[in-house]
C-alpha cells in the first residue's frame, strides 16, 4: 500500500513539473522556458534551401518589457515573389480600352517567362501573390535604333488595377540650333524604373502609349521587365 502511495504521489510530481514554468537565470518564470541570460547553442542541423515548412526565430520588441521569440516565414527571405520575362521580337500590343487614350499592353505571357511562376504573368499583366512593396523594372530595348519622330508623344507605362501610375516618354536626343534640326540620335533603349506597392491579387500591367500610331516597325526589337518583393 505504501509503495502504491508513493508512486502516486511521484505521478502528480511528475504530472505539475511537466506543465510548469522553468527559469534559467530567473527566479520568477514568465514563460514556459524564461531564460534570463545569453543563450548559446552548439549544433543545429542544416538545410540545403528554404521552403515554406521552415520559420526563422526573431526576438519580437513590440511590446514593452521583457520581450518574447517570435517566429516569421522563411517566404520573406526567398525569391517565391521574383519574376522576370523578356521576348527578342514576335511581340505586339493589346489595346487596354482605358477611355480617352491609347495605352496598349504588351502580350508577353507566362511562355516568354525567364524566371519565376509563370501563372503571376498574363499578356503582359503582373499579379501579385502576396502583399508588399516591389522593385519593377521594364525595357524597351530597340536594337537597330528608331528615329525620334515614330517615337514621339509615346511612353512606357505601369497601370496598377487599371490606373496609370507611373509614365515615361521614350528617350531620345535631338540637337537643334534656333529651329535648325542638326542631329538626331536614333532611341536605341528606354525603361522605366519605379517602387510599387502592391496587395496580394493587385495587377501590374506593363504598357505602352502609342498615341495612336501603329508601333508594328518595333515588333523586330526586344521587350523586358522583372518584378521582385523588397518589403512588406
């Protein structure tokens, strides 16, 4: 009887310790494990690359006070939101149908993908998969040169969710003296560069303003762009 007693009272021993505070360096526990002090650890098992089953350990100190170890996806540290795509002629333009103007996106499409998940591309639109802030890059890239005069009054554009956001002209050169044309230096590239935020589901479209002039003649040259996450 008495052995049975004790093996009792050794069960609910065992049975308060196994859901108590334990402090190391503290006499007064604020969690399961406080520890109070530097923490060193001699081994941890490697992995080869980062997937969505792995968390990365961060010490969080949004509230005052002792501050807790919260943990952050890994999907913040990988390239899951990088994309890029590029086409050396056989391209053309897709009329957008914003009112009033003559925005055309290009057709590039998850086939003409370089890096990256080819279903955030569809002719020429960007969907974002998560939230965040993206680096966006987007190049015309007119190999044999194109005289400024096809290419005046036309821009390169990104329209976010069908609003035109961010515009830039063509670059060109022209060397005039009074309303003396001297010289003028054939557009041989442009791009257009710019930091976006997006929400996940939000459209990136990779356009251009042809005003209203059949841009065929460029079809021969090359078109890229690529979008990647910095930032939540």
């Amino acid at each position: 009887m008495k052995n049975k007693f004790t093996l009792f009272i050794l069960s609910i021993g065992f049975g308060i310790t196994g859901y108590a505070q334990v402090g190391i360096g503290t006499d007064d526990p604020q969690a399961t494990l406080d520890v109070n002090g530097n923490v060193k650890i001699r081994t941890t098992p490697e992995v080869s690359s980062l997937t969505s089953d792995h968390y990365i350990l961060v010490k969080d100190q949004s509230t005052s006070g002792d501050h807790e170890i919260s943990q952050i996806s890994s999907s913040y540290f990988t390239a899951a939101t990088a994309y890029a795509a590029e086409s050396d002629g056989g391209w053309s333009l897709l009329d957008l149908g914003i009112s009033g103007t003559n925005w055309n996106r290009i057709n590039l499409s998850s086939g003409d993908t370089t890096i990256g998940d080819p279903t955030h591309f569809v002719n020429g639109t960007y969907t974002a998969p998560s939230s965040g802030v993206y680096m966006v890059n987007y190049e015309f890239q007119l190999q044999s040169g194109v005289n400024i005069d096809l290419l005046g009054n036309k821009s390169l554009g990104l329209i976010k969710n069908g609003d035109v956001i961010h515009e830039k002209e063509f670059d060109a050169v022209r060397v005039v003296v009074g309303v003396i044309n001297l010289a003028t230096v054939p557009v041989t590239s442009t791009n257009l560069s710019s930091i976006v935020q997006l929400n996940a589901g939000d459209t990136l479209t990779f356009a251009v303003e042809t005003d209203g002039v059949d841009l065929g003649l460029l079809t021969d040259n090359k078109v890229s762009l690529y979008v990647y996450k910095v930032a939540n």
